[in-house]
C-alpha cells in the first residue's frame, strides 16, 4: 500500500473496550427509578419522592428525565448529530472528569496536556492519580510537528485539544488535530467550548469519520448561561454510551433541563448576543495595539483576548484592579509572560477597559 493510501484511512488501532477501564467494562450501572419505569402513571410511588409538592415558589418534586430527552432531541437538530451521539453533564467539567475516570486507572494511567491551556484538565489528572504528561505549544501556540508523532506514539489514554485555546484564543491548526487523529490509539478530545466564535466549523461535523473523537461544549459562554452549569460532549454512540454508563443518574437537574429547553427555543438571543460579542472583540483588537504599553495583541477565535503589556503586566492587572476591572493574569503560565487574558464585555465596560489602560499608559 502506499504511504498516501495509509494516510487517507482512518485509526485502525483504536479500539475503545480496550481503552475503558477494566472495573467500567464489568460494572453494572445503578438502575434508577425512572429508568425503570417511564410515562405518566396517576400515582407515583416508586421514587420516595415527596407527592405534596415542593417548598420554594415552584414546583420541583420529582426526578428529572436522567436521559434528558427533550434538550437532546432538540440540540440533535441544531448541532446536527443523533441524540445517542449527545452526553450532557454538570458543565463540561463534569465531562472532562467523567472522561479521565472512564479511560485512566488510578495510578497507572497517563494523559497528554499542551500548555498553555485549560486547567481543569490537569486538575481531573490530579484529582484521579493520573499521570500528565506536557507538550508544550510552539510560541505562536500551534502544535510542534514534532509533538504530534509524539502524541500518535504516546501509551496514553487520552489527549487535550483546546481549540479555540484557552488561554490563547488561538484555533489549533486542522491538520495537527487530524493527523493526532488518524494515528493516536487512545481519545482525543477537542474542547470548543469558544467554537461559537470561531471562523472554522465544528470537529462534531467529523464524528463519522473518526471512532475515537470527543468534542466538548458547553452553555457557559455564546450561550450565557454559566450559572446554569451545563455542558455538551458529543461523540461516537459507543462512547456516549460508557459515560451515561458512569454519570451520577441525575446529574442534570429538572430546572437546567426546562432552562435549557427555553434558551434553544431563543435562538435569536443567541445569535444577536454572539454578533455583539464578535464585534466587540474587532473593536477591541483594534484599538488595544495603540497604547504604550500593549506589545501584543494574540489573534482570536474566542469572547477574550490575549495580550501581551510591557514592561509589567502585574502591574497593569493592579491598575485596573483599583479601578474596579478584573482580568485574567497569565503572567505564570508557560508561554504566556507578560500576558493579560480580557474578556470582551459589554461597549461600555469595553471603553471603561479601554480608557483605563491609556490612563495607566499616560
Ligand atoms: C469555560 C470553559 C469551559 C466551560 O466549562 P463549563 O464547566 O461548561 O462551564 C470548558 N473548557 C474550556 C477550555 C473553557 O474555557
């Protein structure tokens, strides 16, 4: 066969019942009343719930829906996936967590991690006795080409890639995640929790091709429901399924799953809202290269911008600080020295952001 023949197909190595953890393979999942029965019977008394009511002005007194039909059914149509394809989760963190635990024997396992990037990766890692392992993102934050067939050659159980990146705003190039893809025997999760500001489509239009890919979303940014904490992993049937298979049997509550439902059918709010976002983030991008003490202003894909303050970055985060405006300080993270994380905001805060760094420059 030749070598472009090989390169065109796709991961024969992968195969998921050897990636999941002996002890999940065996288990048998804790049964739930409402899985147990299903439909409207006139008297429910098989879940200890209380049939009086609910104290608090509304009405919470049975279990939710531990499948979450309805909010699956109608993200199927508009991400354009099956419902099986669908997990949905406490915020994406309850996801990446589910994710280590489902592939990673305490201990023993390993996973790859490419800072600078989100922490909660790592945390997952710590917090379940997983060994990380760290390639580092090359200054532009891209991955090295050396990197990638160190990934596709690597025993572990699961990659990170952060794309758009956090905190670099940056997407990873299409490629790096394909070849990572096409090679890589354990799972590759692409995390786009920022994809809805992205120019490029989503990795959920390649699922079909690739058995082993995770992509993570979430409610908590376009969406403006962080508060909410509900977050999307969308995948092959087989994996979704392992993680229904290990999730707490109500992890999405009956108020975010009706919340939820409400936020889809106001689609337009959404989109009205991520216009807005996007033109601020121009605004910004534009006008931030102007002062003194900006050096660098990192091209993004995402609602925030990384940039680059000289000679002291600390010390601009302490300006704005005292005029009551909180940012994210990198400084400490790998690559990012001297670097400043700002959130695009309303126009006013953005001009209040604005006007106090030329402050401090003047
Ligand atoms: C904000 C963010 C999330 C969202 O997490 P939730 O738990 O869904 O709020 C996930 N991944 C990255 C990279 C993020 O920046």
């Amino acid at each position: 066969m030749t070598n472009e023949k090989m390169k065109s197909l796709p991961s024969v190595m992968f195969d998921l019942d050897s990636l999941v953890r002996p002890n999940i393979r065996a288990m048998k999942p804790y049964s739930s009343a409402r899985d147990e029965f299903q439909g409207d019977a006139r008297v429910m008394l098989d879940a200890n719930e209380n049939s009086l009511g609910s104290a608090g002005p509304e009405r919470f007194n049975r279990y939710p829906d531990p499948h979450q039909r309805a909010v699956k059914a109608e993200l199927a149509q508009l991400k354009d996936v099956a419902p099986a394809q669908i997990f949905l989760g406490n915020g994406s963190d309850e996801a990446i967590d589910l994710l280590v635990r489902l592939t990673c024997t305490p201990g023993h396992d390993s996973i790859l991690i490419l800072p600078p990037t989100y922490g909660m990766y790592e945390v997952a890692a710590n917090l379940n006795d997983v060994r990380i392992e760290r390639l580092p993102l090359t200054p532009d934050f891209q991955i090295a080409p050396a990197d990638v067939a160190r990934i596709v050659a690597s025993e572990a159980k699961l990659v990170w890639l952060c794309s758009p990146n956090n905190p670099t705003g940056n997407l990873l190039h299409e490629e790096s995640i394909e070849e990572i893809l096409r090679g890589f025997r354990g799972l590759v999760v692409v995390d786009e929790a920022y994809a809805d500001f992205a120019a490029a489509p989503s990795w959920t239009t390649r699922l079909a091709e690739f058995p082993n890919l995770v992509v993570l979303q979430t409610f908590s940014k376009a969406w403006g429901l962080a508060g909410l904490r509900l977050g999307m992993a969308f995948a092959s049937p087989e994996i979704i399924g392992y993680l229904n298979k290990i999730k707490p049997p109500y992890n999405v509550s009956e108020a975010t799953q009706q919340h939820a439902l409400a936020a889809l059918h106001d689609a337009p709010r959404f989109e009205q809202m991520r216009q807005q976002l996007l033109l601020g983030r121009d605004w910004l991008a534009e006008r931030l290269p102007a002062i003194g003490i900006v050096e660098a202003v990192f091209p993004s894909d995402a609602n925030f911008l990384l940039v680059r303050f000289r000679p002291d970055a600390t010390a601009v985060y302490d300006y704005l600080l005292e005029k009551g405006i909180v940012v994210r300080n990198r400084t400490t993270q790998p690559g990012c020295a001297g670097t400043l994380r700002l959130t695009v905001g309303t126009e006013a805060e953005n001009e209040q952001l604005l006007q106090a760094l030329r402050e401090f420059t003047a």
